[in-house]
C-alpha cells in the first residue's frame, strides 16, 4: 500500500541564502518503528517469523488516519536490507499507508537524535492512542 502523495516542502531562506525546505507547520513527518511498535517484537535474527507477526489493530488504525491527513508516514526500522522485501510486502499486506521504508536503525534504543529541525520523540508503550502534550524535561546544547 505504498502510495506516494504528493509532498509539499517550504523552501526558506537564511541572510538570503537558500536552506533545507521544511514541511508546512500542520503537516508531521513521522519515523515509526516496526518490531515491537506496529507488531510482534522481532528479532532480526528470527526472519522467518516477518512475514507471519500479528500487527496491532490500533496502530494500523493511527497510520491510516495520520496518512489520510496528510502526515508523511516513514517505517524506520532496524530491519536489515536482507529483511526488505518481507517488510514491504507485510505491511502491504497489513494495510499500511506510507511514503518510505528505511532499514538498517541501529539496535538497542536510548536514542539521542541531534539535527537542525525540530524533533519530538514519542515512546510507543503498548497502545496507540490519541497524541497528547506533556511537559518533559529534555537536553539541548548549551548556548
């Protein structure tokens, strides 16, 4: 069900010069995982259990809603390109909408993505719910 919608980026300036366009401030762009976050938690090293994982109703039910936004929907996961065609062919199957695949995240969580756009992480506990806010306490670079 990889559908590409069209994606409409803003280009910007800086002191005249030109820089990375951005997407518009109502359109997200989410990184979603797969193992263990829209299905059974699987390790690379067990491929044949990919193409059989029970999916989560709820997460399905999210995606869809997200894509049908507008959202971009990306799969990051630590999959391995040897794991590609079994992947897309799943989430097919499954019925999730999405614009791009990456493989190859690196394992073991306690992630610290540094980049030069805004980023916010959400931990995914076992049930796709409605996003809320909550304050958190977060560390950024001194200045």
């Amino acid at each position: 069900m990889k559908v590409k919608k069209d994606i409409q980026l803003q280009n910007k300036e800086v002191s005249g010069n030109a820089i990375s366009p951005v997407l518009s401030e109502d359109q997200k762009n989410y990184l979603i995982d797969i193992d263990g976050t829209v299905c059974d938690d699987i390790p690379n090293e067990e491929p044949e259990r990919m193409a059989t994982a029970d999916h989560f109703p709820d997460a399905l039910q999210t995606i869809i809603s997200w894509y049908e936004q507008g959202h971009i929907i990306t799969f990051f996961t630590s999959r391995t390109e040897d794991h590609r065609e079994v992947t897309e062919k799943w989430l097919d199957e499954k019925g999730f909408p999405y614009h791009g695949l990456l493989m190859g995240k690196p394992r073991g969580g306690n992630y610290h993505w540094i980049d030069n756009h805004l980023v916010k992480a959400t931990r995914y506990e076992g049930k796709f719910t409605e996003l809320v806010k909550r304050d958190v306490t977060i560390q950024v670079f001194e200045k």
